[in-house]
C-alpha cells in the first residue's frame, strides 16, 4: 500500500505532464497547465499533501518517505526557480544512489543490514542472506539512478514515460526476484513447545 500511495504523485505528474500545454484564465489569472513546469508544480504540490496527511494520520514519516518528499522539494523547486528541467531529471539518480548508499552504509554501521531491519520483523533469514539481499538492493538502485540518468539525457523524448512506467516496471521484476530468492532462503519458525 505504501508503494501505491508513494506512487500518487508521479502518477499526477505524469498525467500533468501529458496535458498538451496551454493557458488558463483562473479568477484574472493566467495560469499555464501541461508541460514539464506544471507537471513538477503538481509533483511538489501533490507530494505535500500526500505525505502531509499520511504524517498527520501516522504521526510519522518513514526515512525514506522524508527523502523522497525532501528531493521532490528541492529539485523540484530548483526546476520551478531556475525554469530548468535538467535539475528534475537529476533528482531520480540521486534519490536512487542515496538510497544504495545508505544499504551499503548498513554494512559498517549498526548491527544488522538495511533491508534486514526493515524486513527482519516478518522474514527469517541467516545472517549471510541479509547481507546477499542488501547487496542486491544497493545494485538495483545504483542500476535504476543510472538508468534514469541514460534515459533522461540520451532518450528525452521518452524520459518522463521511462520514469513511470520503466522504473515501475525495474522495480516490479525486482521485487518478483527478491520473492523468489526469500522463498528459497527462508528458515522456517522454531516451534514452540
């Protein structure tokens, strides 16, 4: 659920995005809809609300929700300030390489891997596994950054469908990777007597 509601205002972006761009009389004001300016204005603007609301109703964001909402604020408002789509394109790679970078970090600080503190609590796993798995999760997201930052610069065109539907689809054939190799490393619950 929570990878559907990260998911909202890309969606939104996308769909803004798409709008062949035209202007609109609002009130007395003239306001520009489509393009890749007010597809990042309903990127940061969604993102707000999205994440606003679940940490009013949680009480709390999750790291990563932080980053996210964090990069969307300031490449997006760099993109808005300096009219530059560039620094938008910029924000998928390093949002990605900061993410590989604190799995890898796992492995000098604290006692246990990234993904095994965030999934430890509902899979059972030797210790050598978590760390196989949070190796594979820095090298899915060194290769999504990269990925993102080739199609963005080489592939413009098709940079904004690649950034939906391409890193939907790296992470859906990720995770459906990930499940297999759980389901052949799992140990099962010691049994209570």
């Amino acid at each position: 659920m929570k990878q559907i509601i990260d998911f909202v205002p890309l969606l939104l972006f996308f769909i803004t995005y798409k709008i062949e761009p035209t202007t609109v009389e609002i009130a007395g004001f003239s306001l520009g809809v489509g393009g890749i300016f007010s597809a990042t204005a309903v990127l940061i603007a969604s993102s707000v609300v999205i994440y606003g609301v679940l940490f009013v109703h949680q009480r709390r964001l999750e790291k990563n929700q932080w980053l996210t909402l964090a990069a969307c604020l300031l490449f997006g408002g760099l993109t808005l300030a300096l009219h530059s789509e560039t620094i938008l394109k910029w924000k998928a790679p390093v949002l990605n390489w900061l993410f590989a970078l604190a799995f890898f970090a796992s492995h000098f600080f604290g006692d246990r891997p990234l993904i095994q503190r965030m999934m430890g609590h509902a899979v059972r796993l030797p210790a050598a596994q978590w760390s196989q798995l949070n190796v594979a999760w820095i090298l899915f997201f060194l290769v999504c950054g990269f990925a993102n930052l080739f199609v963005a610069f080489v592939y413009p065109a098709i940079w904004v469908d690649f950034k939906v539907f391409g890193s939907l689809g790296l992470t859906l054939l990720f995770m459906a990777g990930q499940a297999l190799y759980l389901v052949r490393h799992m140990q099962p619950e010691p049994e209570e007597s």
